[in-house]
C-alpha cells in the first residue's frame, strides 16, 4: 500500500494532473470535452497538412527515440488487443498495454496507481497532459503496443509518401 501512496504523491508539482474518466462534475465533464475537442482539432489538423515535401524517412535512430519515448509524436491507434486487464491481472508501473479512448485503443504505459482501484495511465508517445486514470475494464494487455504503434506510424509516412509522389 505504501507503493500505491507513494507513486500518486510523487508527482511532480508542475505536471498536469490527470482526469479521471468517472468525474461527473460539471468541471470535469468541461475539462473532458474540451479534452476531446482539442483532440478532434488535433486529428483534423493532422488529416488537413497536405504538403508538397514528404516527410523526413524514419531512420533506425528516430524509432528508437520514438521506442523509448524521447520524441512525442502523437502516434494513432492500434488494433485492440485480446488480452483483458481484471482485478487479478497484476501491473507493474512502466508496463506496456493499450487504454481504450472512446472506441479506438492506443499504446499506453502505467504510470501508477490509485486507492479507488484506478489505473494512472499516460499514452504512448502523448505528453503527460492527455495522463488518465482509468478503470481496468478499459485496459488490455499487449506488450508489444509500442512497437506497433511505431510501426503504424512509420507505415503511414511511408504511405504518405507515396501519397505525394503519385
């Protein structure tokens, strides 16, 4: 237990806070859908960039500072897993899963975890701004999220380019 207190009150002062899912609170309902909205705004642009130069290649040293988290780079999402998070599927801070955003699932890490049973979680290649807490329910376990992750992300500009060459 004194683990569980101890990675919540550990955060760093300056580091957002993150928002839990079952907040039913008029702020927090404003928080998610301005979250949410941000998002959409955020794919929109993403979908909208149509330049005429293509994107640098993903060389093996850029995946790897994708790989280890040293880039943000927002990546989309994966295919859902098959693998359920239950109350007796033991997570360790650090481990690799998809978290469920709406109806897509994306790469994510645990962060921590909460007294109520909440999950920390931050999503892969996110900044901790987008961190939630999380039921397990919406959870699965896929150890190899982050490398699919990057390997859809890499396979998107690659397509991207080919988009642009034709």
């Amino acid at each position: 237990m004194a683990a569980v207190s101890q990675a919540t009150n550990n955060r760093n002062a300056s580091a957002p806070v993150a928002v839990k899912r079952s907040d039913a609170t008029a702020p927090g309902k404003i928080a998610r859908d301005e979250k949410r909205a941000a998002f959409e705004k955020q794919l929109a642009d993403a979908r909208n960039a149509r330049t005429a130069e293509p994107p640098p290649a993903l060389t093996a040293e850029r995946r790897q500072a994708l790989m280890d988290g040293r880039e943000l780079f927002n990546p989309g999402p994966i295919e859902e897993s098959t693998l359920p998070v239950t109350a007796q599927t033991a997570l360790r801070s650090g481990q690799a899963l998809q978290v469920k955003y709406f109806d897509t699932w994306y790469a994510a890490e645990v962060v921590g975890f909460e007294s109520d049973g909440g999950i920390h979680i931050r999503y892969f290649g996110w900044g901790p701004s987008w961190d939630e807490i999380v039921p397990r329910e919406d959870l699965r376990l896929d150890p190899q999220a982050r490398e699919r992750a990057v390997g859809k992300f890499a396979a998107s500009r690659g397509k991207r380019v080919k988009e642009l060459i034709l």
